[in-house]
C-alpha cells in the first residue's frame, strides 16, 4: 500500500498545513509530513535485513516483523531521530519537523488500522493487547500490482477535497505564496 500511503498522505499534508495556517496564521513544512509517510514501513526492510544476517550467521534470535514500527512508541522514537537530523542536517526547527514527522508516522498507521483487518497493539510492538483494523478496504493488488483501485480512488478524492478547502481558505494565494513560484521568472 505504498502508493496509496504517498497520496493520502499528501492530502492529509495539505489539510494539516491549511488547518494550521488558517487557525494560527503559522506554515508548517508540510513536506515533512508527507515525505514521512512511510516511515513505520522501515520494520519491513529490517526485517528482511534481519532474516538474512542471522540465518547466515545461523542465529536465532529478537526478530523485527512487519508491523513492529506501527505503535506510538515507535512513531514517537522515529520522529525524535528523524527530527534530529532534519534540524541538524537541513536546519529544519526541531519542534516543526518533530510535529510533522510524528504526524506523518502517526497518519501511517492510521491508515493501515483503515484498511487492513489483522490485529496490531497500538501502544507497543509485543504488547497483548490487540485491537484489529476496520478493514474498510480491501488490497488485492488489483490495479497494476501497486494497489487496490477502491483505496486509490478514495486518496484522490481526498486530495482533490484538501486542494479545494486549500485554495478556498487562502483566497488563492496558496501558488503565488509557495517558495516554488517564481515572479515572471
């Protein structure tokens, strides 16, 4: 569900920062938000890693599994590193990136509690209390191997609604304000 995540995310990226603005006159780096979207996923590739070392090296032990990463814990633990580096690398405001990173991972989630039904802790990875997702959609691969039709559809659909409710709330200024405009140029 990948790019699934990449367009819901970007809606929601715009709804976030057009809420913020409007309510406190303040921009976030939705970009953050949005470039965070599959974060929790990382599980996946460690996972993979994981499995590969240690059957190599015939170990058997702590495994990530997919699914690991997708829990407060985790989300607040990754939004710290990714903050750090975003405001030591990229100069980016700690508390900002911490917001959008932690909304992007947090959103993730969110979406998957959406659409798969398979049970998840929400508070902690191995944790037994489990609460199974709503199930809402189902993902069948279905439209070229990248994703079911119904929950791409229903990511343009919200998209086009955060752009309408953006250019609506900015009386639109939102290109003409954007760092990316360039005047006559």
């Amino acid at each position: 569900m990948i790019f699934e995540h990449i367009i819901w995310s970007a809606a929601f990226a715009i709804l976030v920062g057009t809420l913020v603005e409007r309510k406190w006159g303040y921009v976030l780096p939705i970009w953050i938000i949005w470039a965070c979207c599959s974060i929790p996923d990382i599980d996946y590739i460690f996972q993979t890693f994981m499995f590969k070392v240690f059957s190599a090296l015939n170990l058997n032990s702590f495994v990530i599994y997919h699914g690991d990463f997708h829990n407060i814990v985790m989300i607040i633990v990754l939004a710290l590193v990714f903050a750090w580096a975003l405001n030591k690398y990229l100069k980016i405001d700690y508390n900002d990136a911490f917001i959008c990173v932690f909304l992007g991972s947090a959103f993730h989630v969110f979406c998957d509690y959406i659409v798969y039904t398979q049970p998840f802790c929400p508070i902690s990875p191995r944790f037994i209390c489990e609460i199974h997702g709503l199930g809402l959609f189902t993902e069948t691969g279905s439209w070229h191997g990248i994703g079911e039709v119904s929950i791409f559809v229903a990511g343009v659909a919200f998209l086009l609604i955060s752009f309408c409710l953006r250019f609506y709330y900015s009386e639109n200024k939102w290109i003409e304000t954007s760092p990316a405009y360039c005047d006559g140029v």
